[in-house]
C-alpha cells in the first residue's frame, strides 16, 4: 500500500493509522506547499488534487478520510479499530464526518487559508473568525462525547486518528486552546508509538 501525504496536513491521521495497524507501507511525500497535489503526476492518482490517499496493493485508488479510515479498519479487523454493532458503528461515523467535513473543512480551512474563501479584498479576518467560531464550537461538541473516557469511542479507534489532527492542528498551528478533556486526548495520543513514529517520519517531532 501507499499513502500520499504532506507533512501535518489531515492525511497525518491515516499515516497514524497505518502505523497503529503495523502492516508495512510506503511513504509517498506529496508537499501541499510546494504545489505538488497540482502536478500532472498526482492528478492522474487523484483528481481531486487532496491528500490522503491511498494506493491499495490491488491498484486501486481511495480518497476522503473517512472512507480511508473506514477500509483500513475493516480490512484489519484483528485491530478492533470501528465497533462491529450498528450503533457503534454509526455513531463512530457520524462523528468521523463531524470532525472531517464540519470541524477540518468548514472551520480549520477557513482559519488557515482564508483566501480560500474571501470573497472581499481585505474580508480575511472576518473568515478567519468564522473558522474560528467553527472550531471552538466543534471542540465545545466533541468534549462531552469524550468525557473522561481515553479515547473518543471509548477504546481506541480510527476516530481518534480524526480527532487527533485536529487536536494537533489547534496546538501547532494556531492560538486556540483546546478543553481540558481534548488536551488530555491529545497528550495520551502523544504517548502512542505509531504516534511519535509518525510525527518523526513527517517531522514533525
Ligand atoms: N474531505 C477530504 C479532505 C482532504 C483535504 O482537504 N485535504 C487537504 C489537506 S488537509 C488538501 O489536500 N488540500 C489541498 C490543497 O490545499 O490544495 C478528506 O476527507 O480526505
């Protein structure tokens, strides 16, 4: 298997997924700063010039985070990484899809790079707080699901993986402070071999 990733970007929660499943993979770079997602190269493995993806051994070709996670863990099924029931399971996916589409696309995107959405010259600031307000009310929402569990599901599961980049993006990329239980989240993260082997193989550590 591969996996397209750039360093820190949200593709660094399937690298840790990798990591955590233990089954050997290869690293392909593809550096969002330098405009590597535009080259003739990546866009004939995906169109839709984004990482994560990745590259199954049989060839084929899966994109979007959640539908990553959700292949890994069913293909891994040794690692107990989703719950088997349906409530678990969905519940697992809906906040897969809360983190990924609400908290990554619609808040930490437009905090990052708000020209990505101004429409005004000079209109940044007011989309960076809109991200902003985004975020932290994501956060606000996701706090009690975690409660004082150690992980977002209860065990350990690819909605950590999730959860995780976000954490990690609030503390290394900008001012906001998470609550009390996620900091803890991301400290225990922290602590996790597959973890610290991914934040130094993207170094990041
Ligand atoms: N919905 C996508 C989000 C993927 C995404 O937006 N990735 C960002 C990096 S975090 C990206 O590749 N952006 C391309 C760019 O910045 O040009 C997913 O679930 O995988």
């Amino acid at each position: 298997m591969k996996l397209f990733y750039s360093p820190n970007a949200c593709s660094l929660g399937i690298h840790i997924l990798l990591r955590e499943i233990g089954q050997p993979f290869e690293l392909v770079k593809t550096d969002l700063h330098q405009g590597a997602q535009h080259t003739p190269e990546f866009l004939a493995v995906n169109p839709k010039a984004k990482v994560p993806v990745l590259q199954r051994d049989d060839g084929g070709i899966l994109t979007e985070f959640p539908a990553i996670a959700f292949y890994l863990a069913r293909t891994n099924p040794q690692m107990h990484l989703l719950p088997t029931d349906l409530e678990g399971e969905v519940r697992a996916l809906e906040r897969l899809d809360y983190m990924v589409a609400t908290i990554h696309m619609r808040g930490f995107t437009r905090l990052l790079r708000p020209s990505l959405f101004s429409t005004t010259p000079g209109d940044e600031d007011k989309v960076r707080q809109v991200g902003r307000d985004i975020v932290l009310q994501g956060f606000a929402n996701l706090a009690p699901l975690l409660g004082d569990n150690p992980y977002i599901m209860g065990d350990f599961s690819v909605v950590d993986c999730a959860l995780f980049y976000l954490e990690f993006w609030a503390r290394t990329r900008t001012d906001i402070t998470v609550p009390e239980h996620l900091d803890a989240h991301l400290n225990r993260m922290l602590t996790r071999p597959a973890v610290q082997q991914a934040l130094a193989a993207e170094g990041l550590a």
